[in-house]
C-alpha cells in the first residue's frame, strides 16, 4: 500500500445467503457483536457481520496481524480508526444489503460510501431539503428518467467526503457542492461555513452493478493510484480493474 494510493475491496454478499457465517462472528469483538445484534432484520446483520470481516481480513493481508487482533477507536462522528496498527494506516468500510466495501489508505483521510439506487422512498424530496441550491438546480434540469441516478452520484459523493472528514452530517450537506458537468471527475466547492480546500481533495464515481453507486473521497492534491480487489473474507481475494467497476468519474 504506497503513498497516494488507495485500495478498494469489494465482497458480493449474494454468496453468503444460507450460509455459515460463525466464523465471522468469531472474528468480531464483543462492541461489534452488540452493535450486530442492534439490526432489526436478518439481511442488515448479516451485511454488518460480512462487512466487520471484510475490513479485519482486509487489515490483516496489510499488517501482520491476526483478523481478531484489531482494536477500533470510534470518533466523535462514528468514524472508525485503527487503534492498534504497527503503521498508518486509514480506512473506511460501507455496505448494503447487496455488496459490502472498504478502501484503504497509507495515511491520508479516505472516505466510501456505497447505495442501491432502487429506493421506494422520495429521494428528490431530500435532495430538494437538503442538497446546494445548485446541486438541486441541476439536478431538476435532467430529464425525469434521469433524476433519481443523478441523485445517488450526488449522495454518495458527499457521504464519502463527510465520512473521510470524520464530522459526519454536522458538516450540513448544503455548505458543500459537487459539480458534474466534468466527465474528469467530481469537482467540489464549499461554502463560507467550511474551511476546506477544493485543491486537497481527489473523488471518484463508480457504479459496481447497474443499481449501485459507489463514491470514493481521498485527502490529496495529486490523483490517486486506484487498484481494486473482489474478495471473499478469512478465504481468497484477487485484483480486478477499474474496468470491472464500470468508473463514472
């Protein structure tokens, strides 16, 4: 894991249905198996259980450390960090009840987050509440058919900037705005309540199966070397390309 790269693991969790998956709560501490057992429903558990083992086995191919090793401490906002690594090491981890998924840097602030485009819920409606006055502009001047994707590349982006700042939705989602006119890549502005830099951060847009939107924002001022790995936690793991993701940005 180099300077200014970042790693993303991504684990299908179709494959875990009916299965087994004792050995990945063997692997969480006593904290991870409260907060597990907190979800109402089967499939939330099982994509949290997945998730905590996808990142305790992801750690481990890094650092030489057993998965059940690692110690987590939880910032003010919910960000979790390593406690206990030999060596920097940043690290954030989203899920859905579809896929779960971790990125990995050497340092720098790393932020993910992954969503199933296919809500029943009034998704412009938050958007119209809570997004930049011109995120919602452009936002509503795409083709209806159009909107709801549009809203996603929008969410994701910002829940991983939030997620890598570690302020979570203090930050308010309307102080900062994403501007999608590039096909370069996401290009963020702030507003006067945040004190940022657009110059210090790098994002991309990735859509991993054609109901999914993955967003990554990483703390750099130089792109990022991006190398991707499919895995199956505690068992095999294998790098795949940036093409297999189907990269928006």
């Amino acid at each position: 894991l180099g300077q200014n790269e970042v790693h993303i693991w991504l684990c299908p969790l179709a494959r875990f249905k009916g299965r087994d998956t004792t050995h990945y709560w063997e692997v969480m501490s006593g904290r991870e198996h409260r907060r597990n057992l907190r979800y109402r429903f089967d499939k939330d558990r099982l994509a949290d259980c997945v998730s905590r083992a996808l990142l305790r086995s992801t750690l481990s191919h890094y650092l030489d450390m057993s998965p059940e090793s690692f110690e987590f401490s939880i910032g003010e906002h919910g960000k979790p960090e390593v406690a206990n690594a030999p060596e920097a090491i940043r690290i954030n981890l989203s899920h859905t009840a579809h896929y779960a998924t971790c990125a990995l840097s050497a340092g720098a602030d790393v932020g993910l987050d992954i969503e199933c485009t296919e809500r029943k819920n009034d998704v412009l409606a938050i958007a119209d509440h809570y997004f930049s006055a011109q995120e919602v502009d452009d936002l509503f001047a795409l083709p209806k058919a159009q909107q709801q994707d549009r809203f996603f590349d929008y969410w994701t982006l910002k829940e991983a900037y939030m997620k890598a700042r570690g302020e979570g939705i203090s930050l308010g989602l309307g102080n900062f705005s994403f501007n999608l006119a590039s096909r370069a890549q996401p290009l963020i502005s702030f507003g006067p309540k945040l004190k940022d830099d657009p110059d210090n951060w790098q994002f991309r847009l990735f859509q991993p199966a054609r109901d999914h939107r993955l967003a990554l924002a990483f703390r750099s001022n130089t792109e990022p070397k991006l190398r991707f790995f499919k895995t199956t936690p505690l068992q095999d793991h294998a790098e795949i390309s940036a093409a297999w993701c189907a990269g928006l940005f």
